[in-house]
C-alpha cells in the first residue's frame, strides 16, 4: 500500500470568502478592503454580494480595478436612471383612473439602469466571474431567498437590486425576482454552505435620519430597521453554523448616503477604510493562523 508524508512545515491554506452586504452607492466602501487584499496577496476564493454588494462583486469578478469600479458608479448617477417615473404605476399606486400597479410593478422605469448594466457586463454570464460570484434575490412569489450562481451577469445584477416598490421585479429562469435586500442583506449564510475557512463579512450602515421629510427619507429608515434586525439574526446563526473565522467589518457612516450621491465618493472611501483599518490585525491574523 502506498503512504504519503504530509509535509507539516507547510502551512495549510484557508479558504476565503468576502461578503458584501446591500447598501447602493455605499458598497463603494469595500474598495480599501480589496485594495488591502491585493497589497498582501490575499486571494479571494468566493464573493457573495446582495443589491450593491452584487454589483462590487460582479465588477471584481470581471477585472476592474478601483478606478473603474469608481467611474461605474460615477456613470450610474450621469445617465441618472432613477428619475424616469412610470406614471401608470403612480396612478395605480393612488387608485386613480388609467392607473395599474400590482407585484410586477415599479415608480421607475429600468430601462436606463439596465442599458447600463447590459453596457458593463454584455454577455459576460455569472459563471465566468473569477473569483466565483454568488448573488442574492427575492423570490417575490414565494419570498424565498434565490442564490443566482449562473447566467447572464446584467440580469442577475438588476434583480439582485431591484428594490420595489421603486424598481419592478425581473423573471429570470423562470422566477420573478426583486432586491435580495428582503431576505438576506448580508449573506453569510452562503459563504458558509461553501464550506469557506475564513469569511471576511463587510456590512454598510446609515443612521436613521430623525429629520425625514419626504417619502424617500422615511422609506430609506425603514429599510435602514429592517435590514439591521434582519442581518443581526442571520449573523447569529452564521456564527453558529460556521467552524472557523467570520470577521465582520461594519462600516458606520455618519450622514445618510443615497444611491446618486456622487458627490460623496471620497467620504464613501474613506470611512470604508476607517472600518478596514479597525480589522486589519484581525484579518491577517485569521489567515495566519488558520490549520
């Protein structure tokens, strides 16, 4: 019989995942964390990304680099996509006449949002991402939790970020599905089930704004609750769940952040790195120490 000797001197290499939680324009955040992981070739296994976090993976998993990663989102709020209103779905919100708004509805048309993300990704399909890409959805027939780990990256990215009631739901294979916003902000649970060694969990978060004034503002708060409590449960059971290191890194921002907030990019940055600078040590010390 054939016996091999291991060689213990090796260190033994963990698996690593990075997840990014929803959060729109503030997913910008996560920038120094990749730029932390190339300067200390730290190489990423598996990406899981929900809404704005789906749409940093997706741009890491074709190749970009901060400053085109920057110039996407700096793109997004040039062709300003979020200010073409279907007004048959307001009038249908208000139960006017010509009116119609059901489950497939949206207040904005996505036909511009979409052109953008067709522009961007063509006909690149998740299954080409490297590292490997997972994406959260909602199921809104069923209010399931979807993973999409295969096809087309533009549609996996719209769904993945389709926040109703502002944004209509997208069938693909065969399910009608919205934002994986409202069912998993931060899935961790999927980095996980892939059996990943270390998972370094990023989470962006705006302080309930007290002086809302409009129906943007106060809907914002109240995502801003939901996502909160939702994440903090699930984060319990991750940890339960998971065997190794779950390091999460919250990024804390002190003003609200909307999703054409351009203009705040340095400040998105830069408080991303305040969050990374606090779990650095923590980071290169999971890895170092994983067996």
């Amino acid at each position: 019989m054939l016996t091999c000797d291991v060689d213990k001197s090796i260190p033994a290499k963990p698996k690593i995942s990075v997840v990014l939680s929803s959060g729109g324009m503030k997913a910008l955040a996560a920038v120094p964390l990749f730029e932390f992981l190339d300067l200390n070739s730290i190489p990423i296994d598996l990406m899981v990304g929900c809404s704005g976090g789906s749409i940093m993976s997706a741009l890491r998993g074709i190749g970009c680099g901060t400053q085109e990663i920057i110039e996407f989102f700096k793109g997004v709020e040039r062709f300003k996509p979020f200010t073409h209103m279907d007004y048959r779905a307001l009038l249908g919100l208000a139960k006017l006449p010509f009116g119609k708004f059901d489950m497939r509805s949206g207040l904005l048309r996505p036909k511009k949002y979409r052109s953008i993300l067709e522009e961007t990704f063509g006909e690149t399909r998740i299954e080409d991402l490297h590292p490997k890409v997972l994406l959260q959805a909602t199921d809104v027939s069923t209010g399931e939790g979807v993973i999409l780990d295969k096809g087309l990256v533009r549609d996996a990215l719209y769904a993945s970020s389709a926040l109703f009631p502002l944004l209509p739901p997208l069938e693909f294979n065969g399910r009608w599905l919205s934002d994986g916003y409202y069912t998993s902000p931060l899935p961790v649970s999927e980095a996980v089930k892939h059996d990943m060694d270390v998972i370094i969990a990023v989470t962006f978060f705006d302080p309930i704004d007290m002086r809302a004034d409009n129906y943007a503002a106060c809907i914002s708060n109240y995502y801003t609750i939901q996502g909160d409590a939702t994440t903090r449960y699930q984060m319990a059971l991750s940890i339960d769940m998971h065997t190794h290191e779950i390091i999460i890194i919250k990024v804390d921002f002190k003003n609200p952040v909307s999703i054409w907030d351009v203009q705040h990019i340095p400040e998105i940055i830069e408080t991303g790195q305040i969050a990374l600078d606090a779990r650095k040590d923590d980071i290169l010390s999971a890895i170092k120490h994983f067996s």
